[in-house]
C-alpha cells in the first residue's frame, strides 16, 4: 500500500471535520463545490498522513511472517483493518487481529487489548510488539476462516472472476453497450444508492420514491457515460457520482438535496449533508484507487464483468425493457397479472384515476420510461412508483409464472 499522506478538511464555520484525501483532491472537489463569497475561506488543509497508520505496516509485515506471506488474512484468522474510533483524530486508527485482539498506537507507544478491553501489554518499540503479538499468536489455530454455510470466504480475485463467470451464464451474450450500462447501475447503486443518500431518503423526507427513481436513474446515466472498454478513470468516477455540485433532474445540486432533506430534530435526518459528501467524496477516492488496481490485475472487460452478476431491475439493466412493457400493459387492465400481489391495496383503484396528463399516452409513457425515467416529470415518476413499478415481475415466464398467474406452457396448451 502506498505510503501516501490523507489530509484533514475543516469547516471553519461549524468546526465540522473530515478526512478526505491529498490536497489537490481536497480543494478540487470541496473548496471549489461550495456556494461561497470569492474572498472566503470556508475550509483549511491539515496534513494527517501517513496513508498507511504506524502498527498497521509494523502488523503486517508480523502477519506475512506467520501466514507463509500472505497478509490479506484468507488462511489465518486475523483480519487487518482500520476501526474509527472517538479519540483525537491524531490517533491511529485501531488495528484489529482476530476479532478480540486490537492494537492501537499513539505517539510512540503501542497498546495491545485483550478481550473484554483487558490490556494485555504495551510497547514502545515495533520489536516489542511483535514479541507480545508471538505470544498471541499460541493461543490461536491457523485455519481459514469459515462462513456460518461451511464455505470459505472468497477472495477478492475470486469474486471478480466469478462475476465475470456469472454474467455470461445469467445473461449469455450482451453487446458492449448493455454491458456497460449494465455495469453502470451496479456501479450507481454501490456508490449513490448505498451511502448516506439512502438516509436522506428514508423516513419522513422532500426526497420521494419517485423522486428518487429519476435521480438514481440519472446517476446510472452518468456512470454510463464515463464507462468504456478503452479507458475508465476509476477516481474520477467516484468524485463525479458524489460531486455538491452535480445538477439532478429536479434542478437541485447534490448539496442542495442534502440540505433540503437535513433535519437536525429528526434523528434520522440530523447529520450534516456537508459531512455526508466529505464522506463519500473519501470513500468514493479509496473506491476508485482499488479499482485501478484491480483494472491492472483483471483487465478491464473481467472487471466490467465482474459488475455484471446481478440484474437489479433499474433503468439499463437487461431487463428494464421487459418490466417496461408489462408496466405499460397494466396500467390499462385491472386483471393484468401484475395487480395480483397488489389488488387488495387501498389505493389500488385510486391510482387509476390519478394519472398525469403527460402521460396519459401509453406510447409517450413507454417512450419516457424507455428512455430514462430522469426524463418524466415528478408528478408521472411518483405515479409510477405508486403502481409498484418497481415491483414488476421480471420473469421470462418461460415456463409460466404463479405470481403473474401464468400458466406453464404445457398446462396452457392442454
């Protein structure tokens, strides 16, 4: 790992702090992005590095040794990684091996705890911890560690090769582009959806389901366009997704959705957006360094692939299309098999009486969903969140299907 240096930003203002990566990243992404007078300065640069904290070179280098070289902790139980603590931010991160052995380092001196907290020794040099580290190491078996099922965790080049294995024998053949815009909502829901996003979102929040649709969906857009089998700037990718100032399709920036789903007396809603993206803006930098790694070992088209396993129903997924087409088939049959699961529900035959003008046309819907659903208007996306969109069934119904109330074809004929 690269002995590079991390730096601290901090909001002058609110003494609001974050780590976020080298200076140049730091001004570029933060300082640029915000709304402020041309003479303020609203953050300052402090060096934190190194990138690597003190025990956890010293740690490894102990763990190479009695893990025949290898330091990733697939064929002994000890896992080596950091664990944000409340201390100074001075302090190293703690640096965990097996599960209830931690040490930690500050200035000069490393402690080393035992389980339930007890500390077990200190050190004030790297040779004493490793002795002390020895005598841990008699009390543990070198096995690999197991999941509850019995079966090894994979390893990081396991579970790329086999997403690249599973793209080919879940979808067969697809093209480049479906391959890359498949990729792009897997990207897109790893790096947008699954962050602090999802808790602006959830609960009582402006931030609707179908509002959240044409934002995903532009998300996955732009992943789309930054994507290609001749190149992908990892970094710069993951700065895009999380950039403040990226406009949505409601004409807000990120910020500025942030800020209007920010609710400091509701608990789900309190933390500061500003910390949300400085947060995401780190892991989004750590995100896209992994993967040029991973680019330079794989290659590009596995690692594509690799995104590739799972279709998960969005707008450039393989099977948006089909779930198009059975949405737009429904909206005018009330016997249509996708209101089986939904028929029951107390708005089911308001719903149908509520449709938006702009798209009242099933061909202009179609044309709209088809094309994006960042392209509908807020009215036409809410409406067709409340028509369980999202809940199409995306079975080929091949051999008929007992949610959608198709018959086998065997059944059917006879």
């Amino acid at each position: 790992m690269k002995n590079s240096v991390l730096w601290r930003v901090v909001d002058n203002d609110s003494g609001a702090e974050a780590i976020v990566s080298t200076p140049a990243e730091a001004v570029a992404f933060i300082n640029s992005r915000f709304d402020t007078d041309e003479n303020d300065e609203p953050f300052s640069l402090t060096e934190v590095g190194p990138f690597v904290p003190k025990p956890l070179d010293v740690i490894t280098a102990w763990a190479a040794k009695h893990d025949d070289g290898r330091t990733d902790g697939r064929t002994a139980p000890i896992t080596i990684r950091p664990v944000v603590t409340d201390g100074p931010i001075d302090k190293c991160d703690d640096v965990v091996l097996w599960g209830d052995v931690q040490v930690t380092w500050d200035h000069d001196l490393y402690t080393i705890d035992g389980p339930d907290g007890f500390e077990y020794n200190a050190a004030d040099s790297a040779a004493e911890l490793n002795e002390i580290l020895d005598e841990y190491a008699t009390d543990y078996d070198y096995v690999e560690p197991e999941k509850s099922d019995g079966h090894t965790r994979p390893s990081q080049r396991e579970l790329i090769r086999y997403g690249a294995q599973e793209c080919a024998s879940r979808f067969g053949h697809l093209d480049d582009d479906a391959l890359l815009w498949l990729a792009a909502t897997r990207i897109t829901l790893a790096l947008w959806r699954n962050t602090p996003v999802e808790n602006w979102h959830a609960g009582r929040s402006p931030l609707h389901d179908g509002t959240m649709m044409r934002i995903n969906a532009a998300t996955t857009r732009l992943v789309r366009s930054m994507l290609s089998f001749d190149h992908v700037d990892w970094v710069a990718l993951g700065l895009a997704i999380v950039n403040p100032s990226r406009v949505l399709p409601t004409g807000q920036s990120v910020l500025e959705l942030g800020l209007a789903c920010h609710n400091p007396d509701d608990p789900a809603h309190e933390d500061d957006p500003r910390d949300d993206l400085a947060e995401m803006a780190q892991d989004a930098i750590g995100w896209g360094r992994a993967y040029r790694l991973h680019e330079q070992e794989f290659g590009l088209r596995t690692l594509i692939e690799f995104f590739c396993a799972f279709d998960n129903g969005w707008y450039g997924a393989p099977g948006w299309g089909r779930i198009v087409d059975r949405f737009v088939a429904a909206v005018d049959d009330r016997e249509h098999g996708h209101w089986r699961v939904h028929r029951d529900e107390p708005w089911f035959d308001e719903w149908f009486t509520s449709r938006p003008a702009d798209i009242a046309d099933n061909a202009e819907l179609r044309r709209l969903l088809l094309a994006g659903p960042d392209l509908l208007s807020e009215a036409a996306a809410e409406w067709c969140v409340e028509g369980a969109i999202g809940y199409v069934c995306r079975d080929d119904h091949a051999n008929g299907c007992e949610r959608c109330g198709v018959l086998p074809a065997t059944e059917s004929s006879s």
